[in-house]
C-alpha cells in the first residue's frame, strides 16, 4: 500500500507476531505461523495483507475480501469468508492502529548530530539524539536520550525535553518543558510571549509575560500550531493530549488529559480544559472559562461560559447541541412558513 | 509605481509587444511602435504607462486618464480621451494581468546552489535549479529543472518536485509528489502526519497515516499553510488550484482543478471538491463530504453536508445563500416588530 | 515567580527606583529607601516583593496580602495591611507592566553575528544588531541599530528595519520596510504575494503584486501571522497597533494605530481599519471596507458592511452587539416557548 520512497515496511510478520502486536486472538492457532506482508483497506486486501473491520457500513466488502487476514470483532466472525485468519478483539480500530505501527513504526532517532547544527557548550544532549541540519540550541538546554530533533528548528534558552521526543522542522522551541514519547510537528511555535498588554488610550504597554509552557507526555502538536507561554501561572497541557494543526493556545491556557483540539480552534488566555474534552474545527473559545472534563463542543461553536456539567455543544455562542440544532430547525421552517 | 528596492521592471516594451503580451488587439496599427515604461492604475498613469479598465465603476476616472495606453473592452471605445492608444480585449483584467507579468515577470531560478544548502548524495537536483542558503534537501529526492527552494526550506526524503516550481523560505515538504510550475509560499507545510487516531477512555492510539500528497501543475499555495498527507488513500490538489495563507488541508481531502480556497478555511479529512470549487475565508467544511464542481461558499460557512448541485452557499450550518439571508433578515425584523 | 532557567531578574531594586519606574507616588517617602527583589501576584508575593491591585474583586485578597510594596488606586490605600509600602497610581496594571519590565527587561541584541549567518555584501548592519545562526539577509537590506534577527529567519532583498527592531526565529519578511521598537514573533510571514488572480473558466492567471508592506513604530506581531503586501498599493500597519498569533491580513489592507487584533482574525484585501480598533479572535472582515476608530468586534464575528461610526457589534453577520444578543436572546425564548 505504501509508497517506498516515504515509508519502508518492516515485514513480513507471522500471524502470532500481529494477533500479539494487536492484542488480539488469534480464531486458529495452526494460522500462527502464517506469514504477512503488509496492512491494507478490506477492499484492496490480497492473501498476503492484514486488514480490519471497524464500520459496519464495510460489513458487505469484508465479506468478499481477499484478505489473508483481518482484524474484527467476535460478533463478525461468522460472516468471515473461507479461509480468512481472524484476529478477534473488541476494538478492531485500535488493534489495526497497533498492527500498522508493526508494519510501519514511527521513525526513530539516527542519533545523528549534524555537523551544520550549532549546539551551545552547555547543552546537555542525551544519548542516541538525533540533531538535523540548521538547528540551533541554547544554553543549559537538556534534551533526554532517543530524542529528535529535525532541520533548522531552534531550541531556546533552558528548554529542557524529555526522552524519546520528536520535534519536526523549522519548529521554535523556547521557555518550555516538554514530556516524554511526545511528537512536535513542523512550523509549531511554542513559549513565545502571550499577547499581554496594558491597554490604554495612549497605547499599549507590553506586560512582561514570566510563565512557562509544560507539556506532558505522549501529546501530539500539529503543524504551525502557536502555544504561548504563561503571564506568570504556566501555560499546561496535559498528558496524552492531541492537537492539530493552526491551533492557537493562549498565555496560562490550562489543558486536561487527552484531549483532542481540531484543526484552527483557539482557546483565549486563563481558560482551563478538563480531560478528554473533544474541540472540533475552528471552536473559539473565550478567557478565563472552565470547560469540564468529557465536553464536546462541535465545529465553529464559539463558546462564551462555563461548561458544566460535560455534554455537547454547538453553536455561536455555544448552546446544548440539541437546542442548537432544534433552534437551526426552527428558524428553517418559519422561513418556509413565511414563504408559503 | 513599483518600489524599485523590491521590483525590477523589465520594460519598456512597444505597444506591439504589449498587445502580443496582452493578447488584445491595438485599435490602431500605427502605434504599434510606441514604446511605455510601466503599468499603473488608471488615475496615476501618465503618458509613458499602460493602465487597464475592467470594473465600470471607474469608467469616470478612464474618461480623464492621462495614460498613454489602456486595455479595455470594446464598448468603452467610444469614451476614451483623445490621443490614448487602446488596446481591445473582451477581458481587461486578464490582459493586464499578462501585461504586469511582461513588465515585472516572477523571479526565476538564478542556477545557484548555497554552499550551505545541506544536500543528500543521492538527490537528483536538475539543470538550472536554485537552492538558497540553509535548504536541507533529503535522499532520493528529485528537483526537475528550473526549480528554486528558497532558504532554509527543508524537502524529506523522495519527494519528487518538477520543473519551474518555486518553493518559498522555511517550509517543510515530506511524503509528496509535487507538479511543475507551482508556487508554495513561505512557512508551508506539507505532508506531515493527518490527525488520526484510535480514540478510547485509555488514551488515543496513533495510527500510522501512509498516503501522500499529491500536488498538481500550476498550483499556489498561500504562506503557512497546512496540508497533512493521507492516511493511505492520498491527500490530492488538483491542477490550477489557488490556496490562500493559513489554510488547513486535512488528510485524504481530494481538491479538483482551479479551485480558489481562501485564507483560513479548514477542510476536514477525505472531502472531495469538484473543480472550480470557492471557498470564501474561514469557511469549514467537515469530513468524508462531497462538494460539486462549480459550488461556491461564503465566508465564514460552516459546511455539515454534501453539496450538489453546485450553488451558492452561506452560513453555519450552510443553507442556499438566499435561504441563509432570507432567514437573517426574518429574525432582524421580527426583532424590530417587537421593540416596536 | 519567574523561572531563572528562562527569565533573569535585574533587581533588586529600591522602592524610590520602583516608584519613578512605575510612574506612581510613594505613600510615605521614608520607604524610599526599602529594596524589593521580584514582582508577584497579590496573593504570592511576601515582604520582598511588590505586587499590585487592578481589578477589584481581589480587593479581599488585598487586605491579607503579605506583599511588602503593592501598586494601588488612590481609592484602595485605606485597605492595605498595615505596613505594606503603597504606590499610588490611577492606572495601577499600568504601572506594574512599567514595574515588570524593570525587574525582567525585555531582551536587548547582544551585538553577535553569528558566523553561519549569510549575509549579502551590500547589506548595511547598523551597530549593536544581533544576527542569529542560520539567518539569511538579502541584497541592499538595510538593518539599523540595536535590532535583533534570531536564528533562520530570512530577510529578503532590499527590506529596511528601524533600529531596536526584534525578529524572532524561523521567519520570512520580505518586500517590506519596518519600524523601530517594533516586535515580530517567529514564524511569521510578511510580504509575500497577496491572493490576486485574473479568475476565469480557463483557469487563474496571476496577478503580479507590485506593493508592499509598511509597518509602523512600537508594533508587535504574533507567532505564524502573514501580511501579504500590497497589489500596488502597500499594506499598512500603524504605529503601536498589537496583532495576536495565527493572522491573516490581506493585500492592501490599512490598518491605523494602536488596534489590537487578536489571534485568528482574518482581514481582506483593500479594508480599512481606523485607529484603536479592537478585533476579537477569529473575527472575519470581508474586503473593501472602512473600520470606523474606536470599532470594537466580537469574537468570531463576520463583517460585511462598513462600520461607521464607532460601536461594538456581534455576530455573523456582524450588526450592533446589542442587537445581535438580542436575537439570540429572542430566539431562545421562542424555542422555549414552543416546547412548552
């Protein structure tokens, strides 16, 4: 499935290897030994590939599939075609997820250090780090081993980033702690200073922004996202979180653990997120809100209070999604009552 | 007109060469040799430059030009001054638009490559391609003739540019096949991993995103622009197709041909536009939709489901632009029926 | 408060010093002499700090505060603990951003240039600039006194930057001419080609953009924010006007003085903002048209109309605020009513 000039397979494997990658059982342990080549959607599949069935929808495909095996849950089993392997799991998506990063893992580290790369003396750099051409890394940064660190992005001053960390290109890196396990992607800029000012009607005073930006481990950070630092409280997110790209995280922004924040949200300054709060595409969020844990706050809703207790919202300003919707509802049929 | 510290201009040129350029007709042959300096708007042209009027707004300001030329439709003739020399096309605007590129032609290729540029032994770099100071240029890529990739741009490993494209300052481009004669801006990203997950109350799996971005011919991409590979399907922009800055592209989102997507729209994983495709700024659209050729969507749209036939959207959740103004007008009057 | 890894304090400083700092009164002038060591919020701070009260719903925590020096309102001095040292001020956020920055000066240039920056031979460096590693500057760039240039960012040929300018990392500026005391934020692009295209059923032609981008003196810009410049006409920042992360301002837009844009604002090409305008995140102007001073736009709003004279509006489309919570407020009750 996968080009080879951009991501290079590191099969085969044998049946035993991907039920225990996927956690997984195995229907017939005499597949065990079986040998496969490659992950692939259920309708491309051929008897050397894995594949999965999640959505019921593809429940017509998976049943004329050429798939050597495939990943489905124990109540599919009976529709399997002749001759299928079947790895049984409750949570065939995840388990698929598992067994692609088999096939596929995530790069790891070289432990290159480009000879291009201007590394202040200082710097503490872990074993097995990776440091690509163009990049540049303050004093006293400390960077832990098996970390990343690609072309031309710039670590700041005292930046320190745990182990196993993947940062991506032309990234800026400054007044930060970042975790472990966790991915940065290209064009993010971290720690610059919150947008901060003594407003007035003689001009703006700049407020020296004295907080930091804590990131835990294993969050994800898509490109060209902005997170800036803390006026003086940090600005956090917390474990396991993921975020898109052109997301913008204002100054002292509190996030939970693993949250999701799609593409082109942006959480204004002092807000706090519990865990698992789900933001789709461009959400706006207000200051100085709290958002309880489990949330779920549709695409483009624009939200201007507290959210408690968890439940989904849409809209702008954000309401109860059902409200939302029936209001939407309601004003299409007084149209068409006008009209009529 | 043109700051000359910036722009340099590559005239004069006859009026002969101007209505070749132009592809316009000169009214009369006779001033086919005359020779003009610049382009200019229509009331700061004077008699050595070349103005246009395409918008009948400004036919007042054409009455009293002092311009030497001027590029316009048929039916003005009978309004122009005295002594200008006309150049007649049933499109003003666009003739001009050749015509400024005459004068001020985009910045090719200089043929050089940075002694600082950091580039793997087994790219393939073609004749006359600029590579400026700082560009990291990963293995196996191949860069067609006439290409520029301006500085400390970072290209992955196998990505394959053709010819004439111009790649601006500190972009990243991984995992694409990019067309000939295309232009990506500064601070784009391409490629990287779309945002996909196993999600679950344990936390989200990463599932490993093994598609590409394909890039067409002739394309634009506007400055720190965002466009994630797919997922193993691709993510595809189609030939002639003009993105704006800021844009999220998300993976596996299929784009046709000469679309116009503006700044700050989001497009959500595996949507499909048709061809000629506009979508106005900050406009969302959410995934797995399908958007008929021709549709076009007002700024700030918020799109929930598929579009076809094309037509005129607007608001959020998108409705037919006449429905959506005919339901803010109802509410702003009923509104004032009850102040009163 | 602040983390030595990432700030340094230049204190201690006497109360006298702090005082003419703050540009506020000393209560008693016998503490004149009493040295503080840091700044710190009301509740934090102890006897070696100073801190200050704004915003009166901490006046509770102001009475118990073990702050030994507190910024305050005329108004609030028969409040403060006794002993604490008072400085009297009407605008006391004022006065501490003044105090901040005394005790966490904003970065000065360190007067290096890195030996890996390329630098064109005609370029003029004024004295004291800090050039950072990796950075590029162009043909007949002229950098005055004082500025700073962090590592990669690229300054095309021919840009001018006032003295005591800040640049910061990864950026790309370009066609454009820069004040002094101004800051802008890494990743951010300025002067690339605006979105102009002759548009038509054979596809785009491109329109050269022949402008640039003006910005004035005491300006910040946030992180990943694009100016394109102008079509012929320059886009224009203001003096002392404060964008936020993740903007977008389009080709020939005038933006005056002192506005304060914040993050994911989009503004089109050729609209007109007035002085101190106040955009909310993620607003949306449409192009062509005039901001009247003193505007003030919600959150998420879209505006499609000329807004004269001042007001604060709402909503998409944008209308007076008061009328936009209206409607919403109306359309509530309707719902409510139906339900019942």
């Amino acid at each position: 499935m996968a080009d080879s000039r951009f991501f290079s397979n590191a099969g085969p494997f044998s049946l035993a290897r991907i039920a225990e990658a996927a956690k997984a059982q195995s229907m017939h342990s005499e597949d065990a030994s079986r040998s496969f080549s490659d992950v692939m959607p259920i309708d491309l599949a051929g008897p050397e590939d894995v594949s999965f069935l999640d959505n019921r929808k593809y429940a017509d495909k998976f049943k004329v599939s050429r798939a050597g095996a495939c990943i489905i849950a124990p109540e599919m089993v009976d529709h399997a075609p002749v001759g299928m392997c079947l790895l049984i799991t409750p949570q065939p998506y995840h388990a698929y997820a598992r067994v692609a990063s088999l096939f596929y893992p995530a790069r790891q580290s070289t432990g290159t250090i480009s000879p291009s790369a201007v590394i202040a003396s200082d710097a503490k750099i872990g074993s097995h780090v990776e440091i690509g051409p163009g990049v540049v890394i303050g004093s006293r940064v400390e960077i832990a081993d098996g970390c990343t660190i690609a072309a031309n992005t710039v670590i700041g001053d005292g930046v320190c980033i745990a182990s196993n960390t993947r940062i991506g290109v032309n990234a800026c890196i400054a007044n930060a702690i970042i975790g472990a396990e966790t991915i940065i992607h290209a064009g993010v800029c971290i720690g610059q200073d919150g947008f901060g000012f003594a407003m007035g009607p003689a001009g703006h005073i700049k407020v020296p922004q004295l907080g930091r930006v804590i990131i835990g481990t294993n969050v994800e950070i898509g490109a060209n996202t902005t997170i800036d630092r803390g006026t003086g409280p940090d600005t956090c997110i917390g474990d396991g979180t993921k975020i898109d790209n052109l997301v913008q995280i204002g100054h002292n922004v509190q996030i939970g653990k693993n949250c999701v924040i799609v593409s082109q949200v942006g959480i204004s300054g002092s807000t706090e997120l519990g865990d698992f709060v789900i933001l789709a595409g461009q959400v706006g969020i207000a200051g100085h809100l709290k958002i309880a844990s489990g949330t779920k706050i549709a695409a483009q809703s624009g939200v201007m209070r507290d959210i408690s207790p968890a439940q989904e919202m849409g809209g702008s300003p954000a309401k109860p999604i059902r409200v939302w919707l029936k209001e939407v509802a309601m004003i299409e049929r007084m149209l068409k009552k006008k009209g009529s």
